[in-house]
C-alpha cells in the first residue's frame, strides 16, 4: 500500500479516535449536558479504536497512535523509515479533531471560551488540583499508571495481531482493552497511553490562554513510548520469530 494512503488512513483513524473519545469527554459530561461519566468516556474511547480499526487498519496497520508505532517498531514488526511520517499524521489527526471539538463546544448557548479552557478539552494532566487529572494524583502516580498501562495496552496489540491469535478479533480485543484502560486511569491522567492524543487538546488549551496542559504534556509523550518500548522489546524476546518474518515479507512487499 502506498505511503500516502497509509499515512491518510493514519491521520483519519487518529482524528476519529480523538473526535470520538475526546468529544465524548467534553461534549457528553456534566460540563456540557447531563453527563455519560467515566465509564461511557471509556466506552466511547475503545469504540473509536475498534471501530477505526476494521475501517482502516487493512491499510495502514491501525496505530493511530505513536506509542503503538513505536512499540511495534520496538518489536520488530515496523520499519523505522516509517516512524517519522506515520507519528506526523497521527499528531495532525489529534490536532484537527480537538479543533473540531472545540468548534463544537464554543457552539453552546451560555458557554464562554474560559469555560471551555477550563475544563481543558481532555487534556490530560497530573497533580492536585489539575484539570488534567480528576483525582488530583501525582506525577510519579501518572508516571506510573501510563507506563504501565500503555506497556499492557501495546502486549495485547501485539498479541491480538500475532498470526497464531484468532483472526478477525484484534479490532475488539484491542478496543477492550483500551476501555478497561480508561476506567482504571481516568481518574489519574484522564488517559493517555497516546502522545497524539494528548497533544492535539494540549495545543488548543495554550492556544486558548492555559498553559498547564502544554507544561505538562512531557508526560504523555515519554510515559507512553517508555511502555511501549519496553513492551515491544519485551514481546520480541517473547514470542518466537513467525510474526517477525511476516511483518518484513509485507515490508518488502510494500518498497
């Protein structure tokens, strides 16, 4: 499949994730309306990624997600060539889908633009008092919770993916876990596992006068590649050397 059309798959799957999961967040809580709460922010957040994988993943492999890059690099199922263009289109996907949805919440009757900030978009954050995160958790919790979280999220990619797993269920054992993510760190970091996603909010909060949750984004980008780097090398030492083989038959295939 040619670059530009994997890298277009990225950059939509991407955005529907942050549309969905984000917008979710925003759009749908007591902040905007009567409120899903985190258990449907967490649901809408695996149906993004399941949904957006059966959509697109058979073009571009369905990262939408640098950390997933990354940890499937890490496991030798990825080229490196790739990296730097893939994690581009994620992070303008994640970009363009929080300028949509803050087009959208600015659109409501009685909001003002400070309000929106406030609530941050879903950015995430760590710390008390951080809109970031709702617990108020510190930044070793945060740490911790995405490191571990993403290096678990990345073993049941890759395990999903692998040709010996059942074929036809990645998509769904791939977007459960992403929500069990999300109802156990909400709370912590308002969820990450994601530098996409936690950037394109990030961006329209500064943009818009707050500047905590692009002081704070550091996090969301070395936490999650941290477990998706140690989660790739780990599942390559792991697993036997069939997926490997593969993943270089379709890297030789696409050049």
């Amino acid at each position: 499949m040619p670059l530009s059309k994997r890298l277009t798959a990225e950059f939509l799957g991407t955005l529907w994730l942050v549309l969905g999961g984000c917008g979710s967040a925003v759009l749908a809580t007591d902040y905007l309306s009567k409120g899903i709460g985190y258990a449907g922010i967490s649901l809408a957040f695996g149906l993004t990624v399941l949904t957006a994988a059966y959509a697109l993943g058979h073009v571009s492999g369905g990262h939408f997600n640098p950390a997933v890059s990354i940890g499937l690099w890490a496991s030798k199922r990825f080229p490196a060539g790739d990296l730097a263009p893939y994690i581009i289109a994620q992070v303008l996907g994640a970009i363009a889908a929080a300028g949509i949805i803050y087009l959208i919440a600015s659109g409501k009757a009685g909001i003002t633009n400070a309000q929106i900030v406030a609530n941050g978009l879903a950015a995430n954050g760590f710390g008390e008092g951080s809109t970031g995160s709702p617990g108020g958790y510190s930044a070793l919790a945060a740490f911790v919770a995405e490191v571990v979280m993403t290096f678990f999220f990345l073993i049941v990619i890759l395990g999903a993916t692998s040709k010996r797993a059942p074929a036809g269920f990645a998509p769904l054992a791939i977007g459960l876990c992403l929500t069990l993510i999300h109802l156990v760190t909400i709370p912590v970091t308002n969820t990450s596992v994601n530098p996409a996603r936690s950037t394109g909010p990030a961006i329209f909060v500064a943009i818009n006068g707050g500047s905590w949750a692009i002081e704070q984004l550091w996090m969301f980008w070395v936490a999650p590649i941290l477990g998706a780097l140690l989660a790739g090398f780990f599942y390559a030492w792991f697993s036997n050397d069939e997926d490997v083989a593969d993943a270089k038959q379709v890297e030789a295939a696409a050049e």
